[in-house]
C-alpha cells in the first residue's frame, strides 16, 4: 500500500494535484451515494412534490410528515405486494442456497471435471440480459403449461427467481471454499464422523460467512427483480418492486418515496449483516489484526 | 485405502499391488473415479436446475426466431399449389380455390386470427384482408379469383401471394432479416426496408453507443476513488467502501427513482441552480428522460462493478514497484503513468468488460428514465415480447444481443476468470 498522504516537502504543483485527487473523489463518492440520500428527507415531505421546499429547508416542523408512510401501510395493494415480496424472496433464497452451496462444493473439488464450463453455464443467469431470461421462461411455462401451471403462479415466480439467484450463492461460497483446508474433513472423518456429519459440524460452520452472504446477495436479487415478474406473474404475485414500477410509470405519488427509503433502510441492514461477516471471516483467517 | 506397497523387497518388475492384491495403478484409479462421481453429484442438482429452467428455456426463445408453424398448418393447400407458382404474375384460380378453403378452415377452428397477424408481421395491412376475406369466404362461388378480389383487392397483387408463400416453410429467417432492417421484396431478393421503417440497426448502435460511454465514464470515475480506497489504511477504506457497496446493495427501482427526483425539471439539481443563480427559472434544462438521463443513471448504478475488481487489483501493485522507480531517477508522475496504471490493466480489463455486459442487456432503467431516445435494445425486445405480440421478432433480436453477450462473457472468462468475479 502506497501512502496517500502528501510529504511535508510537496512543493506547489504536489499539493495542487493532491488536492484536486481529493476534490475529484469527493465527487465521486458524493454522486454515488447522494441519489440514495436525498429521498430519505424528501419522503417526510408534507406536500405531495419532489423537491425541497424553503419551509422544508427552514426545518419548519410543519413541512414534514408522515402521511406517505401511513398512505404506503393503509393501502392494501401495496401491503399485499410486501408480503408477497417477502414469501417470494424467502423461498427462492432457500432454494439458490441449497442448490448452490452444494454446487459450490463439488466445484471446489480438484477431482471436478470440466470445472471452468461448468463454473461458466451456473454463472451465466447473471450475466445474461434479464429480458432475455424472462422472456425464454415466459416461452418455457408456456410449453409446460399443460402439466404444470407455472405462469401467473408463486411457484413460477419462485422457480425464476432460484435462477437468478444462484450464481451470487456459487460466487460466495467458492470464493470462502478456496481458503478452505481439506485436511480438517479427513480429520473428521478419522474421528469416526460419516460424510453428513462432517459436512454439518465440520465444513458448514466454517463456510457459514459465505452461504450467508450469498443467501443475502440471492435474497435481495429476488426483493428487487422486476423483468420476470413483469413478464410471467399475475396481478396476485404483485410485489414490491413490480408496484413501484407501476408507481413510476402510470401515476408517481410521494408514497414511492417512502416505500424507496424503508427498502433503502432494508439495504443498509443487509450491507451491514454482509460487512459484519466478511471482517469476522478476514479477523478469523488472521488477515485483519484484532 | 491402504495403498503401501506389499515388501519393501518387491522387485521392480513386479506390479505393485494394494494389500487385498489388486493392482495399485487400478485401485488408485477406482478411487479417483469415485471421487469425480461424488463431486459430479454434488453439482448435479444445480446443474440440472439451470439447464431445465434457464437453458432450456433459452433454446425455446432462439428456436421461436427461426420456427413458423402457423402459415404452413393453415393454409396447406395453398401452399401447395403455390409451390408450382412462378411468382411473376397473379396464380391460377386452383390457388385462389384453395386459398378460399384454408380460410374457411381456419375461421372455423379460430385460428384465423393468429395467422391473419402473422402475415401482418410481414406485410402491414394483410390482417384485415385474411380476417375480411375469412368472413366473407362462406358465401363465395367459383371462380374465387374475380370474388376474392371484389371482396379485398389484395388479392390481385403479387406482392400478397409472394408473402404467403414465403412464409410457407416451418423454419425461416425472416425475423433476423427484420431484426437487422431487411426484408424480402416481390422478386425474393434480400433488400434494405424503407428508409422510415430501418429502426433496429441503429438501435443495435445507439445501444452499444450508449453502453461504451457508460462503460467509460465509470472507468474515469472509478479510477479514482478505487486508487483512494487501495492507498489508504484499511481502517479507513472499510470506510469509504461502504460508500461504493450501499449503492450495490440498494433496489435498482429505487435508485432510478432518486435519479427521476434528482434530474427532472422540477426535480433538486434543477432547484440548486436556480437557487445559485446559475439560470433563470425558465431556463431549467431538461436532464432526464433522454438518453443522458439513462447515461447518468445507469453509470452510478454500474460504477460499483468497475471499483471492485479495480480496488482488487491495486490493492496486490506492491508500493516497492513504485520506490523502485523513483529511486531510478523517475519523477513521481511518470512512475506512476509507467509502473502503476500498466498494472492496474488486468483490473480495467475486468471492470470494463462487466460493466459493458451488463450495460448492453439493461432494461429497467432505459425504460423508466429514457424517454424517446435513451431506449435500448431490451427495450423492443420488451416491446415485442408484451405490446405488438411479435415473439418471432423479439426472439431474432433477442438472439442476436445474446450472440454480442456471450462472446462477450467468453472473452471476460477467458481473460479474467469468472471464478475471480468479485461480490464486495
């Protein structure tokens, strides 16, 4: 690591350039985070605008309020579209972990073959473009339909969204696999433990970061996915995001600003949970001292 | 396994074996297949997972383009008899005879009006000559030439009968000649749709027009702030990389709200500059449902995709390089443009190659901020998939934005590995 720091001897052209660096990434990160910022006041807003207003600006107790907030809980489309959400993202997150950690597993063995392609194919759901994935399973529930019905179902929507969310949980946990030592399953297996037992007492608790970091990156995957459920729900699998999307298009009310700062809080909570984990996995592989 | 050798004393010539007397070489080789077997297995459920609900489903959509029952399952009799046709002048009373009987049939089992669409895909303004011929076809008598053209005068020209028999086989390419702007003409040859109806080209340029500036901008933006958090002392760019990884982990939708709130005429930026001054409030500009609005938005979005490979491949460049070249004599920024930035390459190459990926598919965003001229290619294909009910047409172009994808994603494994994909 460099120091960025500026010598004591810097001479004028140094400390120009120093601080203009300074300058320029202040912006940056000013622009990153300032469009997630500003929503949050602006949702207490009493009148129904986007903007700041010179009362609101004067901290005029009267120009906030939380009228959007009890317009967002007294209506009772969008408190179908959270509980919806929620059962959607649970299942599907349950689902992407399951598959993807035991995926995981056999990818990280160096007895794998065709590990790359392999690797590749399970990936891809996140690379390629989601109107193409939505409107190849939009294609697919159709063909089946007559066996299953899949479209304008929550298993549907269950289903797509497993897909989409299993590359995130392969990624984690094959990223805290490689720093994995083989030598403590064989130990456990010495011990008299079967496989199943090694893996629950042994392996899952030292990869746990990892699976629980995936089964966050799948969860919000799913709580934010808009295309698929545009293309093969029904209005009874609204959910949150497909309301917003509505909300934005037909007829934009303040009502979505308070709905875009609880699900800013929500975020927050998850990068915390992940944080938390990842500098526990980093103290534990002693690569952070304390 | 017990694998030691017998005796010491084995002779070289004799094979070794495993303490139950099989060949070692075989028995080694049993467990090494044993052990694939068990790490396929455990892939085997994902595996399976995708290929039924993501590749396959995929195959479906490609095949869409390119298959065409519809014309060939309801007017067979036609098509017959135009195969004898030599496309020049009108057909014969047999093919306008058999047409007549398809339509009827297909008014009978409702299939008329899928097919009437279908031909209205090609030529525009066939619907209602199938559908109004369909409803007249019942009381018609021989000869079907001079009554099929009374009833829509379609029917004597060329043109209608080339359509349909061009559309007769079961696998055709015309929705990827439509997809790239061509079409057949009356004489069957390949040529360039009128000038007012070529739109899917330059919509294939303005998106990846669109996707390269995005792809560059986040570059010149990440550079920075991704060399910032790779110098300073991990306490505080655990900090500052909670700045790039909120963004990451917040709601795309809501994201693109703020953007709508931040940018639009009424919206705050707007406000700030006429607070300072800087125009009058009836110069406020236009910032947002255009293509720069969708620029804006989706570079913010993308931006947290090119720091973390680049702050991942800064943070390996050891300060030494850097010591080394100046004790060479070199001044501080020519170090740094000649040792530090050539090192940094394998973490533009990462970052720009995902951020361009996922640039070219985005839909949510160009379609809530993009107004007329920020829409991509997702976009139509979103169109055709929902509003005009072309399927064969969203799937060719469909087709062809996965062909740029996955080359795409091919040279991304190749170069930097998907397995080194980093999630913060």
């Amino acid at each position: 690591m460099s120091n960025i720091s500026l010598p004591k001897h810097a001479g004028l052209v140094e400390k120009c350039w120093h601080y203009a660096f300074v300058l320029i990434c202040s912006v940056v990160f000013l622009f990153l985070i300032a469009p997630i910022l500003v929503i949050i006041p602006l949702s207490f807003n009493a009148e129904p605008y986007f903007t700041f207003n010179e009362s609101m600006l004067a901290f005029d107790s009267n120009a906030y309020s939380t009228r959007w907030y009890e317009d967002f809980w007294s209506t009772e489309i969008w408190r179908q579209s959270i509980v919806n959400s929620f059962i959607i993202a649970f299942w599907s997150t349950l689902m992407a972990v399951t598959l993807g950690t035991l995926a995981a597993l056999g990818l990280s063995r160096s007895e794998m073959p065709c590990k790359g392609l392999v690797m590749g194919l399970l990936i891809s759901p996140m690379i390629v473009p989601l109107v193409i994935t939505a409107a190849g399973i939009f294609f697919f529930y159709a063909s089946v339909g007559d066996f299953i019905p899949l479209t304008g179902t929550y298993l549907g929507v269950i289903i797509a969204h497993t897909v989409l969310g299993t590359p995130f949980v392969v990624i984690t946990v094959t990223a805290t696999l490689s720093g994995f030592d083989n030598s403590l399953t064989r130990a456990g297996a010495m011990c008299g433990a079967d496989p199943t037992r090694v893996f629950f007492k042994v392996v899952l608790p030292l990869i746990l970061p990892g699976v629980i970091s995936g089964a966050l990156f799948a969860f919000v995957t799913s709580f934010d996915e808009v295309v698929v459920v545009l293309f093969i729900a029904s209005v009874e699998q609204q959910t949150i995001p497909r309301q917003m999307w509505a909300g934005i298009r037909e007829q934009i009310s303040p009502t979505i600003l308070a709905v875009a700062t609880i699900l800013v809080c929500i975020s927050i909570l998850l990068l915390t949970t992940v944080e938390l984990l990842r500098r526990r996995a980093e103290r534990l592989r002693g690569m952070l001292p304390g | 396994m017990d694998m030691a050798p017998k005796t010491l004393e084995t002779s070289r010539s004799e094979i070794l074996s495993t303490v139950d007397g099989q060949p070692l070489k075989k028995a080694l080789a049993r467990t090494e297949r044993t052990k694939r077997f068990k790490a396929i297995l455990l892939v085997a459920p994902l595996l399976t997972f995708i290929t039924v609900t993501f590749l396959y489903p995929i195959c479906l959509m490609l095949f869409r383009s390119v298959e065409n029952p519809l014309v060939a399952e309801n007017m067979p009799q036609t098509l017959e008899v135009l195969q004898k046709w030599d496309g020049k002048s009108l057909p014969s009373e047999l093919a306008f005879a058999a047409a007549a009987k398809d339509l009827a049939a297909a008014r009978k089992s409702k299939m008329i009006g899928r097919l009437a669409t279908r031909l209205n895909f090609e030529t525009s303004g066939l619907r209602s000559v199938i559908t109004g011929t369909a409803r007249k076809v019942k009381k018609m008598e021989a000869p079907f030439k001079e009554a099929m053209i009374q009833a829509r005068s379609q029917w004597g020209d060329v043109a209608t009968w080339s359509t349909i028999k061009r559309l007769g086989p079961t696998i055709i390419d015309v929705n990827y000649l439509a997809a790239v702007d061509r079409g057949y003409n009356v004489k069957g040859e390949i040529e360039l749709r009128d000038e007012d109806r070529r739109i899917y080209v330059s919509l294939f340029g303005r998106t990846l027009l669109m996707s390269l500036i995005v792809t560059v901008a986040s570059l010149f933006l990440g550079f920075p702030i991704a060399y910032l958090l790779a110098s300073l002392p991990l306490k505080y760019s655990n900090l500052l990389m909670i700045l790039v990884l909120l963004p990451f982990w917040t709601s795309l939708l809501v994201r693109t709200t703020s953007w709508i709130v931040l940018l639009q005429t009424q919206g705050v930026l707007n406000d700030v500059m006429v607070w300072l001054g800087l125009f009058e409030d009836e110069q406020r500009v236009q910032l947002i449902f255009n293509a720069q609005g969708t620029v804006i938005a989706m570079t913010q979005i993308l931006l947290p995709f090119m720091v973390l490979p680049l702050y991942s491949v800064m943070k390996t460049i050891h300060p030494s390089y850097m010591r080394a070249a100046e004790s060479l004599g070199a001044h501080r920024y020519t170090a740094y443009w000649r040792i530090y930035v050539p090192n940094t390459l394998p973490g533009i190459g990462a970052g720009s190659l995902l951020v361009f990926i996922l640039a070219i598919g985005y839909y949510i965003t160009p379609a809530l901020v993009g107004g007329q001229d920020g829409q991509m290619i997702s976009n139509l294909i979103a169109f055709h998939m929902q509003k005009s009910l072309n399927w064969g047409l969203a799937a060719a172009l469909g087709g062809i934005l996965l062909g740029g994808v996955v080359i795409l994603y091919w040279l991304y494994n190749s170069l930097v590995g998907v397995e080194r994909l980093k999630l913060g």
